[in-house]
C-alpha cells in the first residue's frame, strides 16, 4: 500500500499521470504490479518552507506569472493566488477508500 500527498487534485488526469509517472520512476516495478496507490491533497504553509523549498516556490510562481491568462491550469491559478500563505485541500473524506482497504486486511 502506497499514498502520495500533494497540492495538485489527483481527480484531474493531467495530475493524476504526473503523480504516477513519478511513483513510477521512484519505485520497482515488480512493486508497482502490485502496490495499492492511492492519491491524497494536503497542505502547505509558505512560512514553514526551508530556504530552499521557498526558493524553488518563488521560481514557480515566476514561472506561472509569465503564461498567459487562459494557458493557467485551476492548479496554477491555485498556486499564483495563495502564494505566500498557508493552503489546506486536505479532505478527510477522500481517505475512505484507503481506510477500506487497510479494514479489509484485518480479516
């Protein structure tokens, strides 16, 4: 059983791939054939950032300012709009199917 927590909605496809392509590129494959992934959004607070995470944020923001208006993904838009402060997407809801699974193994 694996999770991942981020920022990016993993109900989205576009993000959905991008976060097994890097489960992917992190773990086995013989894991991966077998490996129950489920995909969570979390939170972040700017201010808990070490220097280099803040750095590396504000180089994403520069980034994502200089697209076009209709080019932005929600993400982006998400990203450009709390930038500096504390976000939480965290649903506690969307762990009911992990939750399952893990009740499902005690038997």
């Amino acid at each position: 059983m694996i999770f991942t927590v981020g920022l990016g909605d993993p109900s989205v496809a576009a993000n959905a791939q991008m976060i097994m392509k890097g489960v992917n590129k992190a773990l086995p494959k013989e894991l991966m054939n077998r490996a129950h992934i489920y995909n969570f959004r979390g939170s972040l607070d700017f201010e808990d950032l070490k220097f280099a995470h803040k750095m590396m944020m504000k180089m994403l923001r520069n980034l994502l300012s200089k697209k076009k208006p209709e080019e932005l993904t929600d993400d982006d838009r998400a990203i450009l709009d709390s930038f500096g402060s504390e976000v939480d997407y965290t649903d506690l809801n969307s762990a009911a199917p992990l939750i399952s699974y893990v009740k499902g193994l005690k038997k």
